[in-house]
C-alpha cells in the first residue's frame, strides 16, 4: 500500500495543499470546521504527518521545555501528567529537566535547555532574583509560562493560590477554637503566603494568632519542645506541609495522643505518605494536574500567536481532601 500524502488529503478534501498544511499545524488563520474536515480525512486514510515534516514546514520543533524542582514530589508528578496530556493533544514531545531545590544553581540547566531546539518552556522550579536576566538571555523570545514565583520574571505565570490552601486548613481547624496551633515551616514553597492565609482564618475566628502559630524546624520537629509541651493542649493542629504532619501525627502518638480521634491533624500538599497513614491523613491538593494543563495551554497559545496580550497571572485554588485524621472534628 502507497504511503499516503498531503496530496492525497487534498484530493480526500477538495482543499489546497497548503490550507491542509496550515490546518494540520493548526494554525488559527484556519476555521476550526476546516481543521475537522482535514482531520477527518486523516482518520479515514490513515495518514499520520511526520515530525520532521512539521518541523520543515513551520519552523518549530513541536518539543516543550520542562524545568522541575523536585520529580519526586506529588505536585511535579500531577503537573508534569497535565503538561503531557495537552501535549499528546498537541502532538508535542516534552522534555523535562530536574534543576534541584537551589534558586542560584539553575542556569546551567537553563543553558542546557536554551541549546535544545524547543518552542518554549514551562518553569516550575525556584530561580533567583539574580538569575532572572540570564535566564530570559538564555531563552531569548521563546514563550515561557512560570509555575514557580520568580522576581524580576516578566512571563505569564499559573501558580498554586498557596494563601488560599493556608485560608482552608484555617477553616478546617478553627471550628475548634481557641485550642488548635498552625506549625509553620519557613523552608517549604509559598511558606510565607500559607502562613498569612492560614493567620486570616484564625483571626477571624477569635483565636490568637501569634499563640497559635508555632515555627518549626522540620529537620528537628522530633525534639520541638514548643511543639511537644503544647500537644497535650491541642483540639486540632495543621502543618505547612504532609511530611510535617506525618511526623506531628507520630509525636501525637508518643505523647498519649491519638490522631483523628481526640486531636485533628492537616497536611498540606497531598503528597502519598497521606493515604499510608493511620488514620490517612486530611490534607490541601494544590491542583498541580491542572496548573500543568493550563501551563501548557497558555504556552501552546503563545507559540502560535493567539495570544499576543500583556502577560497574566493566574492562580489556580487549592482542594481540601477530607480523610480520617479529621474525624474528630465532624
């Protein structure tokens, strides 16, 4: 059997080449009726255009850059999967790079990239102030979509609404005041933004504040004395992250405490330690599937041109998942 061709799909159509052509780069000069026609006569005749044809014929690669903090983590995992289901329907090829945690070390991964023949790229790790200028060097006026809050980074941005994950584990715990506490790590992502939202919540149910937040150091939390002495006085306790309420939940239990039973505890971040748990731990999703599915939208209208405003940011709210750790509150 022949290999079919444009050709072949223009004659299936009744379309010119190039309208084909343009179609199936869906290009927006071309209606979407046109598109579906053309891409119905793909179905037909089975015909499935090659990479290095599209590339030939637009100038793009069809390939997105990715830089990752963390690909251990449950929100890389969630985002990169929402990244990749847009990109399949784009027929786009991903390429994704772990940079680490450190904000100053970013560059040579950013370089890296900048040599790869990519449309543009989707930033979801921490980059510094500093660093801010090389990178938009590197990446000249390719689109970029920040997932990260970088300073000095003029780029359309999705992020997790982390003050709003703060304002719901606040609500979670505050119908129990005044005896509930917000264990506030200064290291973890949006720290200060879950502590300012979380603060709100508290303050708006009576409760002090400043008595109720207690500052941790998560390498240390086993030997918190701050933390350890006001245990035995606690309703409710929510962390600034799942690691640190899993291990809250474990000091719980030393200090004659059981969770979900006479104390309520709350994570945040969903990560899968949650469901090991026991009780299984109630915990703010901060919708990484979804920021990755707009991330990627958003990049793909910047790469063809239907989008040529100022840039925008938009955050995504989070999703409280109510599991047993809370079942002392209901």
């Amino acid at each position: 059997m022949s290999k079919v061709t444009i050709e072949d799909i223009s004659r299936r159509t009744g379309l010119s080449r190039g309208t084909v052509s343009r179609a199936l780069n869906d290009r927006p000069d071309i209606s979407q009726q046109t598109k579906q026609k053309v891409l119905e006569a793909c179905r037909q005749l089975n015909y499935i255009p090659s990479h290095a044809a599209r590339t030939l014929a637009t100038g793009r690669s069809f390939a997105m850059a990715v830089l990752i903090d963390d690909l251990e983590s449950t929100f890389a995992a969630c985002f990169l999967r929402g990244v990749i289901s847009r990109a399949r329907a784009a027929r786009y090829g991903v390429i994704v790079t772990d940079v680490g945690n450190d904000p100053e070390g970013a560059i040579p991964h950013v370089t890296m990239i900048a040599r790869e023949r990519v449309d543009g790229v989707l930033i979801a790790a921490p980059i510094s102030a500093a660093q801010s200028q090389p990178v938009t060097e590197a990446l000249e006026k390719r689109p970029m979509v920040l997932v990260a809050d970088i300073a000095n980074l003029r780029y359309d941005a999705i992020l997790p609404d982390y003050r709003e994950a703060g304002r719901m584990a606040g609500r979670c715990i505050s119908s129990v005041a005044p005896n509930v506490a917000y264990l506030h790590d200064p290291t973890v992502t949006g720290a200060a933004e879950r502590l300012l939202g979380m603060q709100e919540t508290l303050a708006e149910s009576g409760i002090d504040v400043e008595r109720a937040t207690i500052t941790v150091d998560r390498a240390a939390v086993d030997t918190n004395e701050a933390l350890r002495a006001r245990l035995g006085d606690l309703s409710a306790v929510a962390a600034a992250s799942d690691t640190l309420a899993a291990q809250t939940m474990a000091i719980c239990r030393r200090t004659g405490r059981t969770p979900g039973t006479d104390i309520a505890v709350v994570g945040m971040g969903n990560e899968r330690i949650g469901t090991a748990l026991d009780p299984a731990l109630t915990t703010i999703d901060f919708g990484g599937e979804e920021i990755g599915r707009r991330a990627m939208d958003l990049a793909l209208q910047r790469v063809n041109q239907e989008r040529q405003d100022s840039p925008s940011t938009t955050r995504v709210a989070p999703r409280l998942i109510e599991r047993a750790s809370t079942a002392s509150l209901v």
